[in-house]
C-alpha cells in the first residue's frame, strides 16, 4: 500500500480513499468491484426468476394439446367431365372411407352432426342428390343412413337389377377371339372385383371354374391347366396356369404347341393314314384325351 505522507503534495489525491487504518485505496479499485457486485447480484435475481417459474410450472396442471379433428372424405367433382368419371367403385372405396373417419371422430363429434359433416364434403351429382333430396336427414342420428341409400340409388340403381347384370356379365364373359390371356384375366378378375363392390361373392373355387370354362381352351388344355396346378381350382392358381400356358391369343397356333406336353402330345394321325399303323406299332387313328376334369 501506498504511504499517505507521499501522497500529500499528489496532484491526484482526490482519486484516492483511505481504508480503516488510513491506507489510501484507489477509487479505480471501488469502481471494480462495485461492478462485480452487480453483476453477482443480477445472476442472482435470474436465478431466482428462473426458479419462480419453474415452481408455477410444477403447479399448474399441464394443458392437454387439442388434436385437429380429421375431416370426412370428399366424394365428387365441380367440373362435371371429371364428375362423370366418379363410378360405382370410387363410391364403394368413398364409403368405407367414411367408416374409418366415423371411427376415428367417435366420442369426439356427436352422432348427430356426422351426416352434415359428411354432406359438406359432397360435390357434383353426390351433392345433388343429398341437398336436393335430404336436408331433413341430415341433422338426425339417421342421417348417414339416409345418405348411403340415396347414394347407392345414384350409383347402383335398383339393387337387385345390378346384382343380376354383375352376375351375368361374369358368367356370360368369354375370352375375346385374339386376346392374350393376360388381358382374358384381368378382364374377369375386373367383373368379379364390381360385383364384390356390390356385397355379393362368388366361391374361390366357382370363380376358377367359370375363369378355366370360358378361357376358350380346348378339354386338352384345359386338362393341362388342372394339371399344373394340381387340381387346384382357386381363381389365382387357374389364372397363373392360364397366363404361364397360354399367354398368346387363342387363334395363335402357338397356343397349342406350348410347353413340352403339347410337343409330344399333339393330334397326329400314324405313318401310312388313319387304317395303317404308326411308326413303332402303334394305331394310325387319331390319339386325342377327352377328359373333363376341371369340372
């Protein structure tokens, strides 16, 4: 420490202070640690700020967070091209659609409201046939109902009329002269897909019989086809076998000549006529299979 008696003739004396045993202290010295002091003291109150919340926080029940309500499937179009392109299907896929949203909003939107709900979402010839047709319903624990029967009235018609031409048109479908099988199959599988759409259901093992009878194959083949899938008569199965065997058209000769069965298999008439025998003793006649098993 500096000595007061050197600093009684300093220029700068007013700088300094003295402490209890009368040392000099710099006035720089205070200024410091008057600043520290501050500094000390604001952490301080941030901590304790801090920890004022956090107790608030422990106190106060945390808020649930409110969850978007997912909103009905739309159905329909406002440019009627588009609209007219809506078919039974897109109907179908639409109200089971609507099933899932009725599972997911239950409990959290009163039945009441779920027809309305579902009618907003409603456009083209849908919304027509709703607003123009159902406006008491909607607002009623029925009103859902009231909407799939007038909309299975737009897109289905008469029930038991559509059930019938669904069925018919699966029965009465023939493979097209000319056509691949592929294009056979998936044609068939499109037919029984509509009338599934329509809650009706034909057997696995009616619906490979019906695809196997109007493949247009002949009973050879046909023999074939049972045999590669080892009398399995499930739809996939026959339609695998169809399209592995015979994946040309039918009016293709390569159709018959398919697969080594059918090369040593083939109609032919033995050496020297139908009366003669056939190289290696056989009968010349005509050597065909007639069986029916795939029914």
């Amino acid at each position: 420490m500096m000595n007061a008696e050197y600093l009684d003739d300093d220029a700068h004396f007013d700088q300094y202070e003295h402490d209890d045993n009368g040392e000099p202290v710099a006035r720089g010295e205070l200024l410091d640690l008057q600043v520290r002091l501050e500094a000390v003291t604001r952490r301080q109150d941030r901590l304790m700020h801090a920890l004022r919340e956090q107790r608030q926080q422990v106190q106060e029940p945390a808020r649930p967070r409110e969850e978007k309500l997912p909103e009905p499937p739309s159905l329909g179009h406002d440019d009627p091209e588009e609209d007219e392109k809506v078919s039974s299907k897109v109907y179908s896929i639409w109200w089971r659609k609507v099933q899932m949203w009725v599972a997911l909003v239950e409990g959290r939107v009163e039945p009441v409201r779920y027809a309305a709900l579902v009618a907003n979402k409603l456009k083209g010839k849908a919304a027509d046939a709703i607003w123009l047709g159902a406006n008491d319903a909607l607002t009623t624990l029925d009103g859902l109902n009231v909407i799939k029967r007038k909309l299975d009235n737009l897109f289905f018609g008469d029930q038991a009329a559509a059930i019938c031409q669904n069925v018919n048109s699966v029965l009465e479908f023939k493979r097209p002269k000319g056509g691949t099988m592929r294009e056979y199959v998936n044609e068939f599988r499109n037919r029984l897909q509509l009338l599934d759409n329509r809650g009706e259901s034909l057997p696995l093992r009616t619906r490979g019989h019906l695809l196997l009878s109007n493949s247009g194959l002949s009973e050879d083949q046909k023999a074939l086809v049972m045999a590669t899938t080892a009398r399995d008569l499930s739809f996939n199965s026959i339609a695998d076998a169809l399209i592995l065997l015979f994946p040309l058209s039918v009016s293709s000769a390569q159709d018959t000549q398919q697969g080594s069965y059918w090369g040593a298999h083939t109609e032919g008439r033995g050496k020297g006529g139908g009366q003669g025998r056939g190289r290696g003793g056989g009968k010349g006649g005509k050597g065909r299979f007639n069986g029916n098993c795939h029914n």
